[in-house]
C-alpha cells in the first residue's frame, strides 16, 4: 500500500483514468476511494475538494510538459526519417 507521496500519486492517476473514461462530471471521491482500497477523507487530506484535484492534475500535465520541452535537445529522442 502506497502511503504520502506515493498515495498522492496514485489518487491522481486514478482520477485521471477515470476523467477520461468517464468524464469530469461522473468521476466522485467515492469511486477513486473504492478502486483504490482507501476511504473518501484519504482523498480529502491530500486534495481537499474535485476542483483542487482537478487543478493539481492541471500543474502536473503542465509541468510535465514544461519539462520536455526544456530539456537540453541532446537528451531527446530522435526521430527517424521514413
């Protein structure tokens, strides 16, 4: 069982999975808690509310993001032509 950053982690993957699957509407604490084994205030104590989650699943992606594109181009893969 994952516990501190490593729950974090999990809650917003599985959130994630189901916004995609389902949408933002349909997805509630309730179903990420039951999927992952863990009680609804477990959600609550790392995010608070759907919208915080919502936004710290907003600054991963972006971060994510920022840090591919930042990186030296030497580290990137290369394509190879066709």
């Amino acid at each position: 069982m994952a516990t501190g950053a490593g729950r974090y982690n999990e809650i917003l993957d599985t959130f994630t999975r189901h916004i995609a699957e389902i949408g933002y509407d349909g997805v509630n604490f309730g179903l990420v808690a039951k999927e992952l084994g863990v009680s609804k205030g477990t959600i609550v104590h790392h995010f608070g509310t759907k919208d915080r989650i919502l936004a710290a699943l907003h600054e991963s992606s972006t971060t994510c993001s920022t840090a591919s594109r930042t990186r030296p181009s030497s580290s990137r893969p290369r394509s190879t032509p066709s």
